[in-house]
C-alpha cells in the first residue's frame, strides 16, 4: 500500500512536459489512479463503434474531442468506486469549461503544472516511437531501443505516432496555449496551483512534487 492522499489532483503541462511519467509515480506512491484522457481516446479510436469512429476522424486530423463527449468520458470514469479516495488526473481538464464541470462533480484539491520550454516539448515528442505490434513504448532519446527502429521485447517495427510530427506538435501547442494556461489562473484563484520545473530529471520533478502536495 502507498501513502494514504485523499486528494483529487490534476498534471497540467504542454505535450512532453512528462505528465504522464509524474502521474504513474504518483499513483504508485499514493495509491490512487491515473487517469489519462490521452490513453482513453487513444482506446475509443481503435473501436468500431459510433463514438470510436468520431474519436478517431477527430484526433487523426489534429482536432480535440469536444467538452460534452470529453466531460462525460470523464464523469464515469471518476464515478468508479477506485476514485472514492481520489485520483490524479493527466490531460483533463483542458479548457475552463472542462474545470468548471470538475469542480461540480469533483473539486480539485491540487493542480500540479508542469513547465517545459516548446523547444523542450516538440524535442521530446517528436523523439517518441511505439511497438506497431505489442504497442511498447520507447524514445530516441531517453528509451532508445538496441536496434533502431526495431521493438526490443517482439522484433516489432517501431512507429512514430501521426500526431507525433514537427507539424502536428506545434498546432497541439498553440490550442494549448489557447485554451489550456487560462486553467492557470482558474486554479491559483483556488490556492490550488503550484508549478515545478519539468526540465529537470525526473527523480527530481518527483520530488518536487511531493514536496508540493504536502
């Protein structure tokens, strides 16, 4: 069992702040869940139903899924009975809309903002590559496979994802700009908001972290 946190935390941060990475240490320390809108969609989008196919004709042309599907997503997915003692959410709430819907159905104790450069962000995620078959992760940077190009657990071939490109990163960063950094306001407003330097190792974020969230 990890340290007991009955908090309901949010990771802000632009794309590649590592959001993701604090937010697994995170669960894993305090024992709540993580939930990522990212991986979510990510799901819908390789389903064949209504809502998997508009997912996907959505994030595949760069475009973000709207509030009332993205608010509902949420919803039930913080309904679960996992969620009672709280939870750490990644890539949610992105607009003030999304945070007003929040703070009705679940405030928000600690909004964690997590600060990288664009330069810094766009480095980082166009370094990203996945398995093509058993989906492992790995990054010609920080996680770089044993062969180029070639998964090191099944032999798969490694793919960059489609929203993963130069291009695709700047226009996810200037709908970030836009939409998302008002959320700073929104929650310093609420003595809620603390930032930490995402450009440091990531022990060191981590720490920062905890450090902030006593």
């Amino acid at each position: 069992m990890g340290d007991k946190l009955q908090r309901n935390h949010i990771l802000l941060g632009p794309q590649g702040s590592g959001k993701g990475t604090q937010a697994k240490l995170m669960a894993a320390k305090y024992n709540i869940p993580h939930i990522s809108t990212g991986d979510i969609f990510r799901e819908l989008r390789t389903q064949d139903s209504a809502m998997g196919k508009k997912v996907r004709e959505l994030i595949d042309n760069g475009n973000l899924v709207p509030d009332e599907i993205t608010n509902q997503i949420v919803a039930d997915r913080l309904a679960k009975p996992d969620c009672d003692e709280g939870f750490i959410l990644d890539g949610y709430p992105r607009n003030i809309v999304q945070a007003q819907f929040l703070e009705q159905k679940k405030p928000v104790n600690k909004c964690i903002y997590v600060e990288v450069s664009d330069a810094e962000s766009i480095k980082r995620i166009t370094a990203r590559r996945a398995c093509s078959v058993c989906k492992a992760d790995f990054n010609t940077i920080y996680i770089k496979p044993k062969k180029e190009g070639v998964c090191d657990k099944c032999n798969g071939k490694l793919m960059q994802r489609d929203d993963d490109t130069p291009e695709a990163v700047k226009k996810r960063l200037e709908i970030y700009y836009k939409e998302t950094k008002p959320l700073l306001d929104f929650y310093k407003k609420k003595n809620a908001l603390f930032k930490v330097n995402g450009e440091q190792p990531v022990d060191k974020v981590f720490k920062d972290i905890v450090a902030g969230l006593k």
